[in-house]
C-alpha cells in the first residue's frame, strides 16, 4: 500500500487572497491601536508638563495652588487678597508663557514635517527657506530704529511677521523657473537669501549707536518667550490649528509627494500646485511663530525624524504626534531656560542646540534609520 503524504499546511488556516487581506486589517488595527496609545500617552504628559511647568520657576508654587489659581480666572472666581501676587505671577505671566512655549513647539513641529515633505531633504527645517532670517530684519529694525512704535508691545512681532513674509515672497520669486518650483532650487535660494538678510542685519545693527542693540537681537536671534503675554497667543495658536488640519488633509499627497515628482504625478497628484501651497503654508506659519518666540533651532529638525522612529513615516501619523511632541519638548526647554540661571534667562536655542546636536548625530550615525523611513 503506498504511503500518504502528510498535508504541509494546517486545514484550518486560510490561506490565499483572503488570508493575506485579514493579516493586512490585524497590521493595520495593530498601528492605530499603538498611534493611538502614544497620542494618549503624549497627551497626559503635555498637560501633566504644563501645570508643572506653571508651578515651577524662582518662585515655586504648589501644583494645587496653582489648578486653583488657574480655575478662578476662568470661572471668575474668588481669591485672598493675601494671594493676589502669587495669582498673578501664575495667571499673567507663566501660563500665558508656557501655553505659548506648547503653541510654538508643536507649530516647529508640523512646519518641520511640511517642509521636509515640500523640499524631500532630511536635513531641512522651518527656517531653511530664509524666512526667519528675513524676519530678524524686521526685528532688528524694530529694536534700532524703533519702527512701528505705533504698535507699542507688538511692535516686535508685527515687524518680525511682515519681514519673515516679505522674505518668503523673495525666496519664491527667485526660485520660480520654467520648470516650476523644484526642491533644489527652493534651497539653494532660501540658503542663499538668508545670507543677504543675515548681511543686512549686521549693517544694520553695525550702525547703531545703541551698544545694547547687538544683545538685544541676538538673545531675540537666539528665542526667547519672555515677552510672551496673553495678546501673544491668537495669532500663533490659530496659525500652527489651521497648519495642522490642511495638513493631515493632505497626508495622503505628502505620502505621495515623498516618492519623487514624476511617481506623484503618475498617481494624480500635481506636484507644482501642491508644493506651492506647502510654500505658502510653511511661511506664514514660521512667520507667525518667529513672530512672537524668535528662531528657535532644532526643534523643526530633529522632532519628525524622532517621530517617525517611533509611528513609521506615514504623513497622517507622524502629523498626530510631532505637534504634541514638540509642545512637550519646547515647555519643559523653556522650564530650564527660565530657572537654570535664575534670575537671568538662557535663551531658547541654545538650550536646543545643547540636546538636539548630539540627538541628529546619533540618529545619522544609527545605520537602520533612513529619512521617511525608519
């Protein structure tokens, strides 16, 4: 009688299309599942680091004082008039400066991600377009000249917008061809153009006759949240929400834009419209950031290559993450800047600089990390 052969695989296990499809749906549920555990996790720890952050600096205030104080003046509440000088140290000058340090970190955040996708090169960041070096003039005018002085308090910020706008608007001249808006040509001009405004900067502040004038831009140059006041939030808050919703709108053509421009448009997605819309975008972004925090370095650099270590490099998650992310990072950045030294203040960069150096180093140096990729 001749020997049966033994079936190699199990009969009660699918195998085919069929199978193949639900070990698709399980991976996929796996990673939601996990995106969304990190958001949680990112997300009590951003409001758990906030109220720290409140509480913490020269003049430490318990974490229970602190919520009250917070509570009173949304609910208009009630307070001792023995606590009138504690609650405005919490209320008017700290939470409006760390609920903006949150605000900026996570605007860097998505900016670095948008403009990584827009120029497809990892070593980019919100400010290698020229835009805050175009913005440093308008800042520096503003501190030698005293232009628009007409704005009292948002004199700063207003000359630093309208700068960081009117360099964008050079950088995108300049770089148009007859072959569109190319990634290369992009930075190459933004490099470019940033030494012209950093040039002219430097005249500018060369001239002055005030001596405090070069510490002044520099410390600004460097970031700074010292001047952060409740004024200073709109602006910034709704430039980074709206940034943030068109695009995880358009994650799906960042996926797409990543593959190469002749790839992208094979799928139906047009490369020059939606790189010039990412352009636009990422200017007034960085524009209203800059405005209101100075250029702060590293963060728009390092953070999406952290974040897609982490999630993969699909546009929709690594955009959930990197603006908590980011807010996470830059709040407890400017916790150590405001009471490392205390009384005095280091300014935001180099605190950034100090970490974010030796983090891109590492991650260059790791051979299973590719840009995009993990």
């Amino acid at each position: 009688m001749p020997a049966t052969t033994e079936p190699t695989t199990d009969p009660l296990q699918p195998t085919g299309p069929a199978a193949a499809n639900r070990e698709e749906h399980r991976m996929a549920r796996t990673a939601r599942s996990g995106l969304a555990l990190t958001v949680a996790v990112l997300s009590t720890a951003l409001a758990v680091s906030v109220v720290a952050a409140i509480s913490l600096g020269p003049a430490t205030m318990p974490a229970g004082d602190t919520l009250r104080y917070i509570g009173a003046a949304l609910t208009n509440g009630t307070i001792r008039p023995d606590e009138v000088s504690d609650y405005t140290i919490i209320w008017a000058v700290r939470t409006p400066r760390v609920l903006l340090a949150a605000v900026v970190g996570a605007g860097l955040g998505i900016i670095g991600v948008a403009v990584q996708a827009l120029v497809r090169n990892a070593l980019a960041d919100p400010f290698v377009l020229g835009v805050s070096s175009g913005a440093s003039v308008g800042a520096t005018s503003v501190v030698v000249f005293g232009a628009f002085g007409a704005l009292g308090v948002y004199a700063l910020s207003a000359a630093a917008f309208l700068g960081a706008l009117g360099a964008s608007i050079l950088v995108y001249l300049a770089a148009q061809s007859r072959g569109g808006l190319s990634p290369l040509r992009l930075v190459l001009t933004g490099v470019a153009m940033a030494f012209g405004f950093q040039a002219v900067m430097s005249v500018i502040v060369f001239l002055s006759k005030d001596g405090e004038a070069a510490r002044t831009v520099l410390f600004w140059l460097m970031g700074s949240l010292g001047a952060a006041t409740w004024g200073s939030l709109p602006l910034a808050g709704s430039a980074v929400l709206a940034a943030l919703v068109l695009l995880r709108r358009s994650s799906r053509s960042l996926d797409v834009l990543a593959l190469g421009d002749e790839t992208a448009a094979s799928l139906g997605v047009h490369t020059e419209a939606l790189r010039r819309r990412l352009f636009l975008l990422t200017a007034l972004v960085t524009g209203a950031v800059v405005a209101v925090s100075g250029a702060i370095g590293f963060v728009g650099l390092v953070m999406p290559h952290l974040v897609r270590m982490v999630v993969g490099s699909g546009h929709a998650r690594v955009l959930a993450v990197a603006p908590l992310a980011g807010a996470l990072f830059l709040v407890w950045v400017d916790l150590v800047s405001r009471t490392l030294v205390a009384p005095q203040e280091l300014p935001l960069g180099v605190i950034t600089a100090l970490i974010g150096v030796p983090v891109f180093i590492t991650l260059m140096r790791r051979r299973s990390y590719l840009f995009g990729g993990r």
